[in-house]
C-alpha cells in the first residue's frame, strides 16, 4: 500500500489507515483511534490473530 497516499493499513481488524489517523488528529488535535480500538478490544471485537498478516 502507498504510503503517500495515505492509503496504509494501520489495524487490520478495523480497518484503519494512516489516513484516518492523521485525519483524526488533525480533527482532535490528538488521535482518539487508540481509544476506540481499545474499546473493540475489551468488548471482544479484536481480531488480530486472523486479520493481521504478523499476527498482533
């Protein structure tokens, strides 16, 4: 993936870019993503083992 683009996938399991997160901090002034991603996670929507190519 491109990385000038923007089009870099940051986390497999919700499908984030790098885009998104300089989207987001730009909106926020800091990246609220890890916070939500967190969340997924104890609610048991993580899935990295299956989505990730490294598997994290």
């Amino acid at each position: 993936m491109d990385q000038q683009t923007g089009k870099q996938l940051i986390c497999y399991c919700f499908h984030y870019t790098r885009a998104d997160l300089l989207a987001d901090l730009a909106a926020n002034g800091r990246s609220t993503i890890q916070e939500r991603i967190m969340t997924e996670k104890k609610e048991g929507g993580c899935r990295c083992s299956e989505t990730n190519p490294k598997g994290r």
